[in-house]
C-alpha cells in the first residue's frame, strides 16, 4: 500500500515526456527511484523561487505539489514540446521549447526533467541547443535534476550499478522518428557548455526507470 499523497516529496511528483500518461502515474504513485530525486526539496526553495518542469507532459506530476508550493509563494512552470491544456491554474505554462524557452537568464533556481531535455534531440547539435539553453535560463548557484539513460551492456545488477558511477555515454532519442537513436559523451556536452554533474543517483529499482540514473547538474566546468 503507498503512502498517502500528501506526505511524498516532490521527488516522486517530478513529470516526463516519454510515455507521459503511465509515467506521471507511476512517479505520482511511487517509484523507488525518484524517491532519490529531491528529497530536500523544502531546504532548496524559498519564497520567489522558481521550478521549471522540462519536459511536463500534461503537468499531472507537478499539479500534485504545485498549489502547496505556489502557497509558499514559490513558483512553479511547467514546459513541454507539446504545450499542454492549461488545467492547473496554480502552474505557469511556458508557450516555449527546450532550445527556446522564453525566459529570463539566471531566472530558474531549480529545474527537473526526466528522460526529456537529456533524452530527446534530433541530432548532436540539437542537444548542444538544449543544453546551452538550460545553462543560461539556470541561476549561478541552481540545480538541474535529470533522468538519463546511460549506455550500458551489461545484465549482472551489480555490474550496471558500478557502471552507472562512471558511465559518460547517454542514449538520446529523436522526438520524432521513433528507430533513430544515438550516443552521446554526457561530460563533454555539459562541459562544453559550461556545465557539471555534481552527483549522480541510482536507482534503488523500479518497474519503469530502473536502468536509468539521475544526474544533480550545476553550473560551472
């Protein structure tokens, strides 16, 4: 049985792009993995802060602590490809893209986003767009948290979880042409563009996400 809604983290709230409907389910309703996500969520923000959600879907995932945030006067933005019906009165919609977002530089203290802004891109270049594009929008001393999906061969668990703490390859997925896919240096693309991994978090299991890792990204090379 899960915990009642009201006592999760913003952690296991955060939405996707890939598969949106069953994802923002299952994030809503626990996964082991994004329960890693941002636990500290409450030390981070303050009154006048701004969460950017890249890659919302629907903006399920995010409504779900969205109003007690937008309480505490912290703001909260919700970003998709595909801008999605406006249903949640407390979130801001941003009529942009992941290259073009339309905001103020150094104007977001923390942005989430799981498997869309370092997951879809039609090309390398594309991606070096996302990215540069992150880097301006993110405040000096804020936090990207992004879902990846490293670029592993390997079945032994024990083996995928050593080699997701030195994993630098990624998988990238085009948004529109479902077989194109390729692999990317995930170091060099963020140093390139004055970013950083931080840290990275494993997953503790889980049914969808379970391979995949969570980078805690900041600014600086």
């Amino acid at each position: 049985m899960h915990e009642s809604m009201e006592h999760r983290p913003f952690s296991e709230m955060v939405s996707m792009e890939r598969n949106r409907d069953s994802r923002d389910y299952a994030l809503i309703n626990g996964f082991s993995h994004a329960k890693d996500f941002l636990d500290s969520l409450e030390k981070q923000l303050i009154r006048g802060d701004r969460i950017l959600d890249m890659g919302c879907g629907k903006g399920k995932a995010i409504s779900q602590i969205g109003r007690e945030l937008s309480l505490q006067g912290i703001n909260c933005l919700a970003l998709d490809r595909e801008l999605p019906e406006r249903q949640y009165k407390f979130l801001e919609y941003i009529d942009g893209t992941f290259s073009e977002t339309g905001l103020e530089d150094n104007s977001v203290d923390l942005i989430v986003s799981v498997c869309g802004l370092l997951y879809y891109a039609e090309d390398e270049q594309d991606l070096h767009e996302h990215v540069k594009e992150t880097e301006r929008i993110l405040a000096s001393n804020g936090e990207l948290s992004a879902v990846v999906d490293p670029v592993i061969y390997e079945h032994d668990r024990m083996k995928i979880s050593l080699a997701q703490l030195a994993t630098q390859e990624i998988r990238l997925q085009s948004p529109t042409i479902n077989n194109k896919s390729f692999k990317i240096n995930v170091c060099n693309l963020l140093k390139d563009e004055g970013l950083r991994i931080d840290r990275r978090i494993l997953p503790k299991g889980g049914m969808m996400i379970d391979d995949e890792i969570t980078l805690i990204i900041k600014k600086g090379k």
